[in-house]
C-alpha cells in the first residue's frame, strides 16, 4: 500500500487493524456499501483488553488464532496457535502482555515453486486512492509464518501488458509491422487429442475473438480440429457442394489463370472471408500443416474497432448504408446461390454491434459510386495497412496472408 509519509509509522502498528475490525468505528466515517467491502476482506485482530469476551472461543480454538506483537515486523515473536500444544496456547494467551494484538489466522493458499514445494506466498498490491497500479513483492516460504528470515523466498512480480505473449517475430520480417502478440488466455499448447480443456477454446473465443492452438502431434487429415467444432456444438459451413468442402484445403499444384489465389504464390491482401455470402460466418478457422521454410506465407490482421476509430461517423454511415456488388468466385458458389453476386455493405450491424465484410479485387461496381462513397472506402483501404497486426475473429478483423516464399 503507497500512503501517505505522516501514516507510515502508524499502518505499521498491528493495533491500527483493530480498527478495522470495530463495526462502530467504521459505520462513522464510511457509506455501507464500503462497509460491506472491508467486512468481507478484513482480518478479525483484537486488542489485548478484549480478551475476556472472547477469552473461550480462542483458547479452544488455537488454529485459528495467532499472537503478534504490536510493533515488530519479520514474524519476531510471533505465536501460532496451530504450532504449540493446547497448553502452550492456553498459558500464551493468559500473559498475554499489553504489546500483542491477538489476530485471526489466514490459511494461505499453496504455489508450486520450482526452488521450493508447496510455499505459502504473501504479498503486497501497491494502490493509491482508488488506482491500483500493479503487485508488489511477495514472500513465499515452505513454513507457516512467511518471513525472509526464517528461509523464506522473495519474490518480484513480472507485470506484462494486457497479459501479451510474444508468438512470432513478424516485426523482424515485414517492416512497420507489430510482432504476433496474443492474450495469454488465447494460445494452448494441446499434447494429445484430446478436448478436455475445450471450454476453455470456446471461452477465448467469445471473450477475445480468437483462440491459438499448438498440437504437439500431427494431423493432417484435419480430424483434431473438425472434432473440436462438433464438441463445441459448432456447425461449419460449406464452401461448394462437394462432401466435407467444409474443409478448403491449400495445396501445391500447377494452377492456371482461373485458379483460387489461395492456391498461389501471390500475396493475399487484407480480407475477410466468405465476404461473398449474405451471411457471412462469425468465426474461421485456419490450420496450418507445415511452415513455409524461407518465412513466408505469414498471416496478419488487423481489428476493426481500430478502423472505426478513425474514420468519421458519415464515413461509417455510408459503409453502412450504401450496399455494393460483391462478386461470388466460382470456386465458392452453391446451389442455393442464383446469382454471380451479392448486393451488400462493407459495414453491416449486427446484434447492436458494427462487423465487417471486405475483399477489395471482388467489389465489382466501386467506382461507379458517389465521390464522398469512394472517399470513405479509400481512407478505409489505407488505414487497413496502417493498422496490421494479429490473427483473430473474423467479422471484427481483416486478415492478409503474404508471398509464399518456399
């Protein structure tokens, strides 16, 4: 706790803890609902003149209790009531001298420690006011009372942003690119096939957008993945009309002038898929087989929100409002598709919030549009290749894949 240099000395004594436990005190200088917060997180600590009322409820009960002295500090003379023998406790707590505080005792929770088994660990959360600004340092010990000088641990707390992890160097292989950094929360490595952990894929994805899988073993006919989305009760579309063309495989061959471009070499600029349907997925996912060797083929995205917030609201008005032909590339049309083309917004909403969906080289009719219309969509090109960075759910981000180098 940060307070104040006039309050150091006093927060120190153990006795001011007291007062926190005095529900009189605290009615006459706080609102209830404050109450009802330091009620549920305080430590009962009782002043020594106290005992009497509670003088039989300690004394049978010595393992939840303690003795501390008022003043001193690195569990000096401290008495733990789980520690003694009942007559110990017993003749303790009778000369009880008027320096001690008699207070609650906290069973800690245990941490696996790579230098030290099943430690307890007690720390400090550094606040001012009403801003919490990170952990402080934390003592952890294989004993009872946690004390740096009785073998105990310090331990200094590592505070990352938004709890990012680093996944890939991208910033080392395109220029003004930012590296792949993901929420902790986003990326499982997963050992074996196995979905005992699948509600935590799914709770990734509705909370960030986007889930990050490593296998630790092959699979190459895509059957992990395909039994992970009927576990989570997820139902993929189909690209044509073939059986299992849920799944577009990408694979090297001698491709012509017709072929998809993601069957190519060429750079995919950003995107969204299946923009072409009326009813574009919400989720898609990517599996990759084998790494391009020579660092090719990366997949970067931008997020919407972040093009949002730089255009103005007549721009996202008429991305919204005014409808544009989007081509249907043959590899993808159905039979329930009648036309070679929809009529659809960039921008559409969709259970009161703004998704995306965008494929720059399928807008058939772009310039044959209003001038304010072509305006708005090229300052929403140019801040797509301001804004990439990372991989994650498809209506909210736009995603471009690379030159295959290999």
């Amino acid at each position: 706790m940060l307070n104040d240099f006039r309050t150091i000395f006093l927060i120190h004594d153990k006795r001011f803890l007291h007062i926190l436990s005095r529900d009189d005190i605290l009615f006459d200088y706080m609102s209830i609902e404050n109450y009802k917060t330091i009620r549920k997180h305080r430590i009962n600590t009782l002043l020594n003149k106290k005992i009497l009322s509670k003088d039989c409820e300690i004394k049978k009960n010595k393992q939840k209790w303690l003795l501390k002295p008022n003043s001193l500090g690195k569990c000096e003379r401290i008495i733990l009531g789980k520690n003694v023998s009942i007559e110990k406790w017993i003749q303790a707590v009778d000369n009880l001298k008027q320096n001690f505080v008699i207070q609650e005792y906290i069973e800690q929770k245990k941490f696996f420690l790579k230098s030290a088994k099943n430690c307890n660990i007690v720390g400090t959360l550094l606040c001012f006011n009403d801003t919490f600004y990170c952990p402080g340092i934390y003592r952890a010990s294989r004993k009872d009372l946690v004390s740096l000088s009785q073998e105990g641990l310090i331990l200094y707390p590592l505070v990352q942003p938004d709890l990012l992890i680093k996944i890939s160097n991208t910033s080392g292989v395109f220029f003004n690119h930012k590296p792949f950094l993901i929420n902790h929360e986003c990326f499982y490595q997963i050992e074996s096939f196995s979905f005992k952990d699948a509600d935590l894929y799914l709770s990734s994805l509705l909370k960030h957008g986007f889930v990050l899988l490593e296998l630790k073993f092959e699979d190459i006919g895509s059957n992990f993945l395909m039994s992970l989305l009927h576990s989570l009760n997820m139902q993929p579309r189909s690209h044509g009309n073939k059986d299992r063309d849920y799944i577009w495989e990408i694979k090297p061959f001698l491709a012509g002038p017709s072929a998809p471009r993601s069957h190519t070499d060429e750079t995919f600029q950003m995107h969204t898929d299946a923009s072409y349907d009326i009813n574009p997925a919400r989720y898609f996912a990517l599996q990759c087989l084998r790494n391009d060797r020579l660092n090719g083929g990366q997949n970067l995205v931008v997020k919407l929100q972040d093009i949002l917030n730089e255009l103005t609201q007549n721009e996202i008005d008429l991305l919204v409002s005014v409808k544009v032909k989007i081509k249907i590339p043959q590899e993808f049309k159905r039979k329930d598709m009648t036309e070679d083309f929809v009529l659809e917004s960039i921008l559409y909403t969709k259970f009161g919030e703004i998704l995306v969906r965008y494929r720059h080289d399928i807008i058939l009719n772009a310039n044959e549009l209003c001038d304010k219309y072509i305006e708005a969509l090229e300052k929403f090109e140019r801040l797509i290749n301001l804004k990439e960075n990372f991989y994650t759910e498809e209506p909210k981000y736009l995603t471009k894949t690379d030159s295959l180098l290999e």
